[in-house]
C-alpha cells in the first residue's frame, strides 16, 4: 500500500517551484545516484536530520536525495526516468 499526504504547504501552481524532488537511496549508492540525478540536470543534496547530526535515514535504513530540478514542465517523463 502506498499512502500520501498532502498538505497546503505543498501544493504549487507550478511543479518544482521552490519545492525539491524526493529520492529514496540505499546508502552505499547514494553517491552514484547523486551523479546520475546531477546528470539529468537535478541539483542534489541529501537531507540532513532534523537535529543536524547526521544525514536524515528512513524506516528502511535509506538516504533521501532531495533533487532542486526547477520548473518541472514533463512530471510523467521525470517520473519514467527516476523510475
């Protein structure tokens, strides 16, 4: 199942306006994914924790890449490559 939550802070006339791309990565591929996402013309960073002591890990042990791609005119052919 997958589940996911909106709020109004999240909603933008325009996709990628000032609002990053989560990317889920395991971490020993967290850098080759990076230059993959900086190849499809993304500007990434990993999310670091909430207490800045470390970088942010998920439930299953994974970075999340947050990717600055701007302006997202194709959601659908963004979606087909990260796929």
């Amino acid at each position: 199942m997958l589940a996911i939550i909106v709020d109004d802070s999240k909603m933008r006339t325009r996709l990628g306006v000032d609002q990053v791309v989560p990317v889920e990565a395991i971490p020993f591929a967290t850098a080759p994914v990076m230059r993959e996402l900086t190849k499809l013309g993304g500007k990434p960073f990993i999310r670091v924790s909430r207490d800045k002591v470390g970088y942010f890990v998920t439930d299953n042990g994974n970075n999340i890449i947050d990717v600055d791609f701007g302006e997202i005119s194709d959601a659908k052919g963004l979606e087909r490559i990260l796929s």
